[in-house]
C-alpha cells in the first residue's frame, strides 16, 4: 500500500507530524524582522551615545539610559539566531550556523563589553572607551557574519 493509498486521518498525522518536525528548524519571518528591529535598535542607542559623547546634543543625563540600553540588548542578541532564521532575505549570513562556537564567542565579547559599558556610565568611568569597546564587538561580528 502506498502512501497515497492510506486512510486520510493517517496521512493527515504523518504530515503534522512531519510539519512539528521541522518547526525547530525553520524560524519565522516575525523571528526575522524581530532580530532586524533588536539590532537597529542596537545601533540607535550606539549612534545617540556617540552624539552625545562627540558634543553634537547636550543630553549627558541620557549615557546611562542609552548604556543600559544596550547592555540589556547585548544579554539578548543570542537568542536573535534561531535555526533557520538566515535567508536571502535577512542580512545574517550561513556563517553564523556553520560557525556556532566562533560565532557564540563574539556574542559573548559583545555581552561583556554592553556589561561593561553599562558598569562605566554608571560610576563615571571611561565611557568613551567602553563604547569602543562595544563598537569592536559589534564590528567582530559584522566582519565574518553580516552580509556587506
């Protein structure tokens, strides 16, 4: 007996069962768009934090907001990655899957960095070079596994 030969329920419970297989493995375009609005947002607060610190707006009160900002956004950037969530229509490239360790690494620098960033606006440290700091860790990804 063939596949097409079989009772309909069951070819209906092999095919949802073949469709909850691959779940895990295909992200959403909402997973898409939702990792797109997080480092856009990333880039927001790097782009206010360096008006700020470069002089172009007086809003000095804000380097913390901004700084914890991104050091809440860099404890989440992992999750942004799901299998599956690359594509022609998204700027993260196949490298980021086929590199998981190197790629978990640089994460992880960008995580410490947004951790430092946020220890140093909030005692008065050297925000300038913590924010160069996080800029590196944003670059070290984009380099290898954003598309140009």
């Amino acid at each position: 007996m063939t596949f097409t030969n079989r009772p309909a329920p069951l070819r209906a419970l092999v095919g949802a069962v073949a469709l909850v297989a691959a779940l895990p493995f295909a992200a959403s375009q909402g997973d898409k768009d939702y990792r797109h609005h997080t480092m856009e947002a990333i880039g927001g607060h790097m782009q206010a934090l360096m008006d700020i610190l470069r002089g172009k707006v007086d809003h000095s009160e804000h380097l913390s907001v901004h700084a914890a900002a991104l050091a809440s956004l860099a404890e989440i950037t992992p999750t942004l990655f799901p299998p599956g969530s690359g594509g022609d229509d998204t700027e993260a490239l196949p490298a980021i899957w086929d590199n998981p360790d190197d790629f978990a690494e640089r994460l992880d620098l960008f995580r410490k960095a947004g951790a430092g960033l946020r220890a140093a606006a909030e005692t008065g440290g050297d925000v300038m070079a913590a924010t160069r700091e996080v800029g590196q860790a944003c670059k070290g990804c984009h380099d290898n596994y954003r598309k140009k």
